[in-house]
C-alpha cells in the first residue's frame, strides 16, 4: 500500500484551499460586474445597470487618467487634488465590488464623491476646470438614481455653489483674471440647463414609472382573466362532457321506454287472442289503443332527439293517421278532415291531449255511425290569441242517440286527462258529438 507524506499532504491541502478562494473570488467578480437582464419591466433594474456600467467605465477610465491627473496637481502644488483623486478611484473600485444588493448606497456614494470632487475643483481651479462639469452632473443624477426630492435641492446647493464663485473672488480664493460677471453669466447658464436637464429626465422617468404601473396592472389583470377564462373553460367542458353523458343516458331511457311499450302491446296481444268473451277483448283493445297512443309520442322524442316539446301538427297527425288506420271503415264511408296549427307543445301536455284524442275517435268510430252510417270526423288544434289552446274532435254521427251505447270508461279518462291538462271541458251531443277541450300551455 503506497504511503502518503503528511508534507505532500500538507502541500495538496494548502493547494485545495487556494484554489477554492481563487473560485470565490472570480465569483464575487462575476458578479460584481453581471448586469440583469434587459427584458425587465422593473425600473430599479435599469438604475442598476446604469450605475454598474457608469463605475465600469470610472474605473477603467479613472485609472488611465489617473497618474497624469496626479502629476499635473503636484506640479501645481495642489496636493488635496492629488489626495482626493486617489480616494475617489478607491472608491470606485469599492462600490464596483459590491454586490447589486447594494444599489442604495452605491448612488448616494457615487452622487456624494461626484459632489465632493466637484467643489474641490471648482474651489482650487475655478471656471477653467472641469469641477463646474461634476457639479453638472450632481442634480441629473440624483434625478436618475435617488428621487425628485434629492434632485430639486441637489440642483439649489449646485446652483449656489456656482455662485458662490463671487465669493471667491471677492475673498482672493481665485487669483485669476475672473469677474463677477462671468460668474453671473456662466451660474444663470448652469443654473438655467441643469434645471431643464433634471426636471426633463424626472419627467421621462415619471412616465416610466406610470407605464410601468399600466403595464402591471394590464399584466395582473390580464393573468386574472386567464384563470377565469380556464376556469370557464374546465367548468365548460365538465358541463359538456355531463350533458353528454346525461343525453347519452336519456336516449338508453327512450330506448328501453320504447323496448318496453312493444313488450306489453305484444303481451296484450297475446292475451286478446287468448280471451274467450267479447267484453274481455273489448277491454284488452283499448287498453292496447291507449298504450299505442303513449307509444306514439315516445316513438317520436326518440327519432326526433327531442326532451321536453313535440311539434304538435306531425304528432297529432302521426296519432289520427293510425287510428283512422286502426279502426276506421276500409271502403271511406267516413271521411277524415284535420286542422292542426304547428305550435310547440311540452311533453307532459302532449300525452294528455294525445290520449284524449285517442278516446274520443275511438268512441267516434265504434258508436257514432252504425250500420255502416257516412259521416265525417273532424280534429282542430289552435292556438288562440289569449295564449292558450283548443283541442276539438268532433262528428257529424248520431250524437244523443248513442249515448247509452258509448264507453263511460272512455268518457271518464277523457275527464281525467282534462283536469291533468288543467282545462275547461266541454261536451256538445247535438248535430252529432263534440269535444272540446281548453288549456294554457
């Protein structure tokens, strides 16, 4: 087993540890001078870029002019110059090493150091430096990284600085050629173009900060509606997929309605043929007629898809055809006449009207024309203007006459289907015999 020397141990844990602080300080680096991105709708990150980029380009500049700045103020003996110029390109670097976290105390620093360095110019150079240019830019920045409050009184103290340049003057501070005029002129210029520069980038800024505002509030409000337009969109579909299921369900009800109505008829029909009296046959026929005429409107929701109405012009039409096919005379000795509105009718109205329809044709046909009599049937459905309906089945048979010979159980459901339709009855045995009856819909 091969041995490990604790000096050459020693030397690779020494070689870990610098290595690992070599990679925390380029991260650091990495970040100190990483800008966020540009996509963002955040002022605050556009603030933190400028002022990332505006220390980026002070310190590579600063340092290249730093050492002929140095000499040229040692030559002229203004050794605070040369002091505050190092401290300043310090700080620089400080503030560029600090992380973006930072942003506060970067801008009031960097506003504070270009202040400083601009009264020390100003003071110990006058008009001809370039101090009067730092102060320039104290109240623009103020305006851009602190507040408008920090800018309007940034641009007061700048403004007075400059004119305090007669003071100056009168004191022997400046040993130049400069007047007082001068001053004047050149303090009303500043004080006039910075104003107009703050106040101008405190606008646009403004502006951006209301856009900003529009921009999240079409953004939040944007994203409320999303949800609610996927909220309405699942509940939508849940509904469609419900009511699919449900119609789905209906039309298996409809069909096995349908498969059960012809098991009966087809059981009562085995049970006439069976029958031995002619009473009992009676009675199973109209039992069967009855059943027919409910079967009838079934049969026509389930090929018609329909649930809650029936068109009442096919239905009723449908039901006379087959009955008048049922049980009326084959060599037209009895004429059908049909006069029927094509309305909407509900179902839990059309079955009553159907079954009345089917008992008084039926008595029509068994009691009102004997002996092979003519005669005529006459069926009306209409609406009136008052809104509600008429249902009449009428002939033109023997009418009173017939009266011991027609069914009293015929008679007796076409009463209960009126009250179950809530309408008004009425029975007429002259010239024949009449139905009417009177219902809302």
């Amino acid at each position: 087993m091969r041995k490990i020397f604790p000096e050459r141990l020693l030397f690779r844990n020494r070689k870990v540890v610098n290595v690992w602080i070599d990679m925390n300080l380029l991260s650091h680096f990495e970040k100190s001078f990483k800008l966020l991105s540009h996509r963002s709708t955040y002022l605050s990150v556009w603030k933190r870029n400028i002022i990332q980029v505006i220390l980026i380009l002070v310190s590579c500049f600063g340092f290249l002019i730093y050492i002929p700045s140095v000499y040229l103020a040692w030559q002229q003996g203004l050794g605070e110059v040369v002091i505050l110029d190092t401290l300043a390109l310090l700080l620089v670097w400080f503030l560029l090493l600090l992380p973006n976290r930072f942003y506060k105390p970067k801008s009031y620093f960097l506003v504070s150091l270009i202040f400083i360095l601009g009264c020390l110019l100003y003071t110990k150079i006058g008009l001809e430096g370039a101090g009067i240019l730092w102060l320039f830019l104290v109240p623009v920045f103020c305006g851009i990284f602190l507040d408008r409050v920090f800018a309007f009184w940034s641009w007061v103290f700048t403004s007075v600085f400059v004119f305090s340049g007669v003071l100056f003057i009168h004191y022997k501070i400046w040993t130049g050629s400069t007047t007082f005029f001068q001053v004047f002129v050149i303090g009303a210029n500043f004080t006039f173009l910075c104003g107009i520069l703050t106040f101008l980038i405190l606008e646009i800024l403004n502006g951006i900060r209301k856009q900003k505002r529009l921009f999240l509030i079409y953004k939040n409000t944007n994203r409320k509606l999303q949800n609610k337009i996927l909220t309405h969109t699942k509940k939508e579909s849940e509904l469609i997929e419900s009511l699919n299921h449900k119609e789905t369900l209906f039309k298996e009800i409809q069909h096995r309605v349908k498969n059960n109505i012809h098991l009966i008829l087809g059981m009562l029909n085995l049970d006439r043929e069976k029958a031995e009296s002619e009473l009992a046959k009676k009675a199973i026929e109209s039992a069967i007629d009855r059943i027919q005429s409910m079967g009838i409107v079934q049969e026509y929701l389930f090929l018609n898809d329909s649930y809650k109405v029936v068109q009442t012009k096919e239905y009723l039409n449908t039901l006379v055809n087959h009955i008048f096919i049922s049980y009326g005379p084959n060599d037209q000795s009895i004429q059908l006449n049909c006069n029927i509105t094509e309305t909407l009718l509900s179902v839990d109205k059309a079955i009553p009207c159907g079954l009345i329809l089917n008992e008084s044709m039926i008595n029509s046909f068994k009691h009102a024309f004997p002996e092979n009599r003519k005669g005529k049937i006459t069926v009306s459905f209409q609406k009136s203007d008052s809104g509600y309906f008429i249902l009449e089945i009428s002939d033109n048979g023997i009418g009173e006459k017939s009266e011991k010979s027609k069914s009293m159980t015929g008679m007796s459901l076409i009463q209960a289907f009126c009250f179950q339709l809530r309408g008004e009855l009425e029975i007429e045995k002259e010239n024949g015999f009449l139905v009417r009856v009177r219902f809302f819909s």
